[in-house]
C-alpha cells in the first residue's frame, strides 16, 4: 500500500471523548526488555455509556475466538480495546477509530492506543532486533498515546509485555488505502493485527479504500457494529493459543455513491491482475462480482478471515 504521511495534528468530525486520566506506565519513557515488565494502573470514570482511556484490563490475559466461544456473564460487560495503526501516531484514521468506538463500548470499557512514531505502512509483521524505545506522547488531539520507536507488530508487543496490556481486542487502522488481496503480507495494517492474534488476542484490522479524500465515518459504523456483533465472544473466558484475524476493508466512495454493504468473504492471495487490488472503487456500479477484490472496487466492504501468521 501506498504511504501516506503522518499527521501530528488531527480534528476528529465527532463530539470528543471526555478524557480520562491516563497511566500507560509508570515512566514517561522506557525500552521494552525480553523480559515483560507488567505495569498495571486504574482506569478514570467517564460519562454513562462512554469508554475511559487507560491501561487496565478485566483480568483477562486474551479474549477468546471471535465467534463460537461462551458468552459472557451480565456483570462482565466492559471491554478493553488496543488501538494501533501503521500510519503512526497522530494518524487521523486511527483517532477516528479511537473516538468512534469509545462512544459504543459502554461503562467501564478502556480504549488504549500504541502507534509507531513515524508512518510504517508496507512493513508487514516485521519486529526489531533488539531492544525497542516507546515514550508517552501528545502528538494528537485525542488522548495522549504511547508512540513505539518501532513497526507496528513492535507496537503491539510493546503495549502487551511492556506496558501490562490486557485486550479484550486489538484494532489496527483506519489504515489510508486497502489492504487485501495479494498485498495482505506487506501491510503493516495486518502485521500488527497479526502480532496479536499470534498471542491469542482477537485482531481486527481496518482500512478504507485509497482516494483523493478520506471520509472515515462508514469505517467507524462498521467497527462499532462489528463489536456489537461480537461483544459475547470478545469477553469470553476461551483462551486460544492463536485465533483468525478479521481483515475489513472499506471502499473510498469520494467520487459519488455510498457503500454498497458488507460482504464476508473469502481472501484472495493471487489475482490475474495484482494491480487491481490498488486501484480506486467504483461506488455508483451496479455489478456484483463474487470474489474479494472485484467487490470491492464495485463498491463494497468487505471482511475475510485470514491467518495469524502469513
């Protein structure tokens, strides 16, 4: 996918979140070690029905596959999601995301969100060798963030062995320019999904469809109806050694039309024509392809099922 620049300033489009207080580790800064160093602190109150930002979890190391575990008991309701995205920090998709699902995940739920600090789009599942440097930033209009001197895989590591993290679920995007079809394994959008589901944790990447301007708000409704589909799952007590990562792409309607609808699908590794998975989306069509690629760019969202590692 194409890189786009990091932007350290960011206007979300929706009424702002009522921040909490935030403690994503004891230090301002830090390396992550081999060794995790957990660091656990109390979430702040927030409105009824309103995501706090913070680092804490319910206890729960990973959250089961996203459908087929047990459901949730009443009292277990809140959930903590990561959010993270290979545009870095700052990146208006991912403070888009980080507002938007705030306002759905209800009472007691966190949102906590750990970024590279520069634009690593194209970087697949890609780590560092050695020791990984993240520091507490304000680089955003949103909450302040933990950006990793890392890839995105990186990041996610960082926010589970470093900084304590337990997710209900973890969130890569919104990314800028799909990621689907043949280019899954270069994009840094899955590679961070990846990390996670490696460790059990369910993993949603989202990205929305490459165009002249970049509307998020159909990404964001997906997302929020995604989680209410899956909230029972996402709290379940299951824990998988590895689980599905769930690949969403939206299309770029810029050019006129909406978003035909939501198609799940399977994933296509090899296309005739590999430039296809790149190309601008047709909203306003009126054809209804049956594989991953063609419903796309006729104006389709599209979820697949792909595996943690490539």
């Amino acid at each position: 996918m194409p890189s786009k620049p990091v932007r350290l300033s960011v206007a979300i489009a929706s009424t702002a979140l009522l921040l909490g207080a935030v403690a994503c580790r004891p230090e301002d800064t830090g390396t992550a070690a081999p060794t995790p160093n957990t660091a656990a602190t109390t979430g702040a109150t927030a409105p009824p029905g309103t995501a706090t930002y913070g680092t804490t979890g319910h206890g729960r190391a990973g959250a089961g596959p996203v459908t087929g575990g047990p459901t949730a008991s009443p009292a277990d309701t809140a959930l903590d999601v990561l959010v993270t995205s290979d545009d870095g920090v700052g990146s208006a998709g991912m403070e888009a995301i980080a507002e938007g699902i705030g306002r759905v995940l209800g009472d007691g739920s966190t949102v906590q969100i750990v970024a590279p600090a520069a634009n690593q789009s194209r970087t697949g599942g890609r780590t560092s060798d050695g020791p990984v440097n993240y520091t507490k930033s304000d680089a955003s209009n949103g909450p302040p963030v933990t950006e990793v001197n890392g890839f995105p895989a990186d990041a996610v590591n960082v926010a589970l062995d470093d900084l304590g993290m337990k997710p209900d679920l973890v969130i890569a995007g919104i990314h800028e320019g799909q990621s689907l079809g043949p280019d899954v394994d270069e994009s840094g959008t899955i590679g961070a999904a990846r990390a996670a589901a490696q460790r059990g944790i369910p993993a949603l990447a989202v990205s929305l469809g490459l165009g002249d301007t970049y509307d998020y708000a159909p990404a964001v409704e997906l997302v929020q109806n995604w989680i209410s589909k899956n909230r029972a799952s996402l709290l379940s007590d299951t824990k998988p050694r590895q689980t599905m990562v769930s690949n969403l792409n939206v299309p770029n309607c810029f050019a006129g039309g909406k978003v035909r609808g939501l198609l799940e699908m399977d994933t296509e590794p090899q296309i005739q024509d590999p430039a296809a998975a790149q190309q601008l989306q047709h909203c306003t069509s009126t054809n209804t392809p049956g594989d991953e690629v063609g419903s796309f760019n006729a104006g389709y969202a599209t979820i697949t099922r792909l595996y943690p590692r490539p």
